[in-house]
C-alpha cells in the first residue's frame, strides 16, 4: 500500500527514448497499468538528438553532394544548401515522430507525467515537474528505468563554451563552420563529419587510436576513410586533444601525439564525440541498492533485471549495445517479463549500423571471432563492383561479406557499401533463425537489386558464384 499522499501505478517507466516508451507501450497493451515519467523530451536522444536527426541531416547532404558531383551520369548542377531551411526541415521531421510517440502511448493507456522521476525507495519516487520546485509522489510495483546516455566531455572542452560543440548541438547549428575540428573517430564523430564535409567544412578529424572506427575491421573501415578523405575530410590519428584558446583567427587547440609533440590546429569550432556515459544521477540512483558497473551502467540480466527485484533497466543506461533498436527490444522484453510472460528470449542477435558514407552494416560474428571461439569458419564475399545494381547507382565501393561454420550455418555478415543498413535485415534474420548459407543462395532475390550481392556472397562461400570468381 502507498502512503495517503502518494499516486500509485502497476509499472513505472522513468524515461521516454527507445527504451522506454516502446516498453510503456508493451506493458500497457498486456493489461499492467502504466506510468510513463519524462523529464525532458518524448523521444529521448534517439528521436530529439540522435539517429533521426543525424540521418535527416546526412540525407539532405547527401542529396547536396551526390546532384553537385554526377557529371558522369550526364547531370550538371550548380547546388547550394540553406543550412536554417536544412535544419527547419530536420526539426520537423523530429517533431513528427516525437508526437506520434505522446499519441502511441495515449492511445494504448499508457498514463503520461512530465517531470523527472528520483527514487525514494524501491517503490516510490518523487516526480519534480520543471515548472514546480514541489514534487508529487509516485507509488510503484515495478519499476523501468530507461533514462538513457549523455555525450562525454573532454576535460579542457566543456559544452557550455559555444565555440565547443556536442552531438546535439552539432545537429542543431545555426551556420556551418568554415573550419571544424572533429575530436574522436566513432561512429557519430565519422558520421557528422561527413556531413559537415559534404556542407563545405574544411573538417579535421583527430583521434587517439591508430584508426577510425575501432571495433570494425581494417578492409572495411579503409573503404569509409577513402571516400571521407576524397571527401577533403583530413584524418590525424595517435593524437589526443588538450586545451584551446581564443586567437583573433578562431580557436587555436593543441593536441598531443604519442611521442608526446604538440600539433596546433586553428579552426571555427570543435565537435567532442569520444563517447557516451549513463544517466544516473537524475534518478537518485543511490536510494535504490543496484549493482553498477565500474563506468557507471546498471548491471542487468538478459531481461533487464537489476540486482533489486522490482527494478528493471534497459537501453543505453544498461550499457552495450548502445544503439536503439537494442533499447527497444530491451524494453519490451522487460515490459513483458513483468506482464508475466517468461518465454524463450533466444539468441541475442544485434545488427548494428553506421551511417557513413559509403554506409557499414554488422551482425554476428567476424572471421576472427568465429575462429577465436574454435570454429573454422568458411566465408563468402561479393564485391559492389560486381553488382549490376551498384552500378546502376553509380555507387560501386565495398562487399558484402558472409561467415559460416565450415557446414554451412551463418555465424555474421559483415557489409559495407549502399544501403548496407537495410541490407543487413535479411542476414539478421537468417542468423537469428539459424538459417545456413545455403538458405540464402537457394532463396530468389529481386534483379537487380543490391540484395542479390548478399545472395551472392553467400554462393561465393559455397563455391557456387556466377558472377565472382569462386
Ligand atoms: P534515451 O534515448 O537517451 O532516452 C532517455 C530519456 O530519459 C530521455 O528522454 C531523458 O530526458 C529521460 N530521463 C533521464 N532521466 C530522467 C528522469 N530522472 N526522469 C524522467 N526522465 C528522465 N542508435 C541507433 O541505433 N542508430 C543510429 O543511427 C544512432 N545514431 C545516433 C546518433 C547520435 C548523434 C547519437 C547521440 C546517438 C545515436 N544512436 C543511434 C544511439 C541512440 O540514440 C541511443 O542508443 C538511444 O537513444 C538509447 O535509448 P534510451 O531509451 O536508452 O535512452
């Protein structure tokens, strides 16, 4: 029972992004009723500063880029972008699905509270709405915390400083810098490069590791570095960033390489993208006794249980994977484990996705991990080059690459090249459905697509390709 004074709910969501509202709407639609806190904006990062903005905004730069350079397809075009009207049409965009999200969780029941959520206990929290120093109580069973990650600053760089730019302040820009200095080479520092590259920046990117894009492999990363480089994007790796300074000719930062010499870099502004950390702090994590790990994550479960019986966590606050999609399915599955279904989770497949240019796509396993863990895997690849279809979109650079058991089973796909990030739906699925390479080589794709590479490759592994040596 809760106190007189205090509101009450079956399910508590703390947190409307990816995570959370999907899990809302899940445990609503089982019959729990649920209450759905966000202190901020519905969406979350995902909807208001992240994927969707970014890809708004690497499409229309795209666009830009691709009509200004197709001379060999016979088009001559003078381009020029508007960067308010690019950003106008972004935040649109943005504003359409961060509504759809208030009316998907009206729709299905679930019960909206604008504030910020901080425990008191583990079945209770005070909600503080931003116009109100005084807060409500909240009575809860359970409890989802979905609060998600916030962008790392670099000591020396702070976001309040307007020459220093997050993510999310990059995605909102007023005017596109002449000069911009990109410190870390992830996805997000090599995705906003790009467009910022395409926009007419002059973009230096420097990183601390030897490579951009660690995690993925050298042949793949190198076709996305080739066009970013032909993109006049300029790479400095092995060197971190120290401090800034204000000169009468823009900033001047300093950064150190590994033999510890200084290089000065004089630019407009500088995007700090070295990675993310959790949201905690808002949610007085400390009344709650959950096991957190030595960066700050919530320790979980495969259900998104926490080491306190009625708290779950999902999405980026649980740490990796970091990306949406995760977070989405994380949240159902917690939603529906407290609706009381105990069903098979099975594979933990993610498909994962960078939006560069040309784009990467990744699921499963590589060669090496497969061999790393005792298999000898076989693997098939088909390069862009020879797909009639790449050809057709005058967009030629990459492969799609398959890894198997040396029976056959699909373990990972590895691609990079156009549309990769759709490409790699129908591998997620065969490797989720423990399907075999040869699945894929008997099924019939669509001619000419850029799917029949995938069919290929998988022909490739099995000997079997016609339009590829073998
Ligand atoms: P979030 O989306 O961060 O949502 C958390 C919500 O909780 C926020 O709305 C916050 O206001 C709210 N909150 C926090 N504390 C409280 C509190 N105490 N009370 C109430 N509410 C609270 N992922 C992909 O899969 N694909 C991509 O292409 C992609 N691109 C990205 C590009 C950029 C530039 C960035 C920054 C991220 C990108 N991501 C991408 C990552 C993706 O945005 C995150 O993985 C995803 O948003 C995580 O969802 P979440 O629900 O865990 O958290």
């Amino acid at each position: 029972m809760s106190p007189d004074d205090s509101e009450e709910t079956e399910l508590l969501v703390i947190g409307a992004g990816p995570g959370g509202y999907p899990a809302a709407i899940r445990a609503a639609q089982r019959g729990v009723d649920v209450t759905l806190v966000e202190k901020d904006a519905y969406g979350g990062t995902c909807l208001n500063h992240g994927c969707i903005p970014s890809k708004a905004l690497i499409s229309t730069s795209r666009m830009a880029d691709e009509v200004a350079t197709a001379e060999e397809m016979g088009i001559d075009a003078s381009v020029s972008t508007d960067i308010e009207r690019m950003i106008q049409w972004k935040d649109g965009v943005v504003g359409q699905l961060t509504g759809g999200v208030q009316k998907l969780c009206r729709m299905n029941g679930v019960d909206l509270v604008d504030g910020r959520a901080v425990f008191v206990d583990t079945n209770e929290v005070e909600i503080y709405e931003e116009s109100s120093e005084a807060a409500t109580r909240l009575h809860f069973d359970d409890a989802i915390i979905a609060t998600g990650s916030r962008p790392m600053e670099l000591p020396g760089f702070s976001f309040s400083d307007e020459q220093i730019m997050s993510s999310r302040q990059a995605l909102a820009v007023s005017e596109v810098p002449d000069r911009l200095l990109v410190v870390g080479a992830g996805y997000i520092g090599m995705e906003l490069s790009t467009v910022f590259a395409r926009l007419g920046s002059d973009v230096t990117v420097v990183e601390m590791l030897d490579s951009s894009l660690p995690g993925y492999e050298k042949d793949i990363t190198t076709v996305v570095q080739r066009r970013a480089e032909d993109l006049g994007i300029d790479f400095h790796f092995g060197e971190s960033a120290q401090e800034w300074t204000e000169t009468d000719d823009g900033i001047q930062v300093e950064t150190q390489t590994e033999d510890e010499s200084v290089q000065e870099y004089t630019v407009d502004r500088v995007l700090v993208s070295i990675g993310r950390e959790p949201v905690t702090e808002t949610l007085g994590i400390g009344a709650l006794d959950v096991e957190i790990d030595d960066r700050g994550f919530i320790e979980t479960g495969r259900r998104g249980q926490t080491s306190v019986d009625n708290v779950y966590a999902v999405g980026d606050v649980s740490g990796e994977p970091m990306l949406a999609h995760a977070a989405t399915k994380e949240g159902i599955i917690a939603a529906e484990t407290i609706a009381g279904e105990a069903y098979d989770i099975g594979d933990w497949i993610v498909p994962a996705a960078v939006f560069t240019d040309p784009e990467i796509a990744t699921v499963g396993m590589t060669e090496a991990e497969a061999e790393e863990i005792g298999f000898e895997p076989i693997v098939g690849q088909m390069p862009f080059n020879a797909s009639g279809r790449a050809m057709t979109l005058g967009d030629t650079d990459g492969f799609v690459r398959l890894v198997a058991t040396n029976d056959g089973s699909l373990l990972g796909a590895q691609i990079v090249g156009p549309e990769a990030s759709e490409l790699v739906a129908e591998l997620t699925f065969a490797i989720k459905n423990r399907h075999s390479l040869e699945d894929i080589a008997r099924t019939i794709h669509v001619h000419p697509t850029l799917s029949e590479a995938v069919m290929e490759a998988a022909e490739q592994a099995l000997g079997q390709a016609i339009h590829i040596p073998n």
